[in-house]
C-alpha cells in the first residue's frame, strides 16, 4: 500500500483509481455533451405575468388600508403613470417607514 494515501473501503478506492487514472489535463472526463439534453429544454417559455392594474392601484394610493397603500406604491415603482405622482407624495408624509421608502421609490421611477 502506497503510504501516500491513506487506507479506505473497495468502493472508494476504485473511485481513487479512477481518477489517478486519469491525466490532471485531461478535460474530456468534464465532457458531457451526449448528457445534456434535458425534458426541461424542451418546455416552451413562459409568458410574462401581467403586470398590476394601474387603474386599480391608483384608487389603492387612498385606501384607509395601510397596508394596500403600500402595496400600491410599490406597483407604482413598476408602472410609470403620472397620475399616481400627487397622491404618491402624500405618502411621504405617512407615520410608516416602509410607505414612505416606497412611495420615494416610486417618485423616482415616475415622470
């Protein structure tokens, strides 16, 4: 036994074998080209999900829902609608800091 390496099972030393069979450059055992084909490359792609309803979430900016409030700001940070500028800057000035990151947020995304 080679004192270099240390003593382990049959299934692990065949592994070792193995790979002291082969050459540190050689890169062929890396190649896996007849292995790469997946089902999963075959699926078509998604669509994209629409994206929130700009006329819903206006009303949202003035919902007495916090909560909602929020919501709608931050789907103001996806949709551009210069409609949704006043009632964003009122956000600004809500007790909630996370409105308020989010209503910034949106103002910078918005004309």
């Amino acid at each position: 036994m080679d004192k270099c390496r240390p003593s382990i099972g049959s299934a692990a030393s065949e592994s070792v074998k193995l790979a002291i069979m082969h050459a540190p450059d050689d890169i062929d055992i890396l190649d896996f080209t007849d292995e790469a084909e997946s089902p999963l490359d075959h699926l078509d792609p998604v669509p994209p999900e629409p994206g929130p309803d700009p006329e819903k979430m206006l009303s949202l900016l003035q919902s007495e829902i916090p909560n909602e409030r929020t919501i709608a700001s931050r789907a103001f940070a996806e949709i551009q609608d210069a409609r949704a500028v006043p009632a964003l800057i009122q956000l600004l000035s809500e007790i909630c800091p996370l409105m308020r990151v989010s209503a910034a947020y949106a103002l910078g995304r918005n004309p």
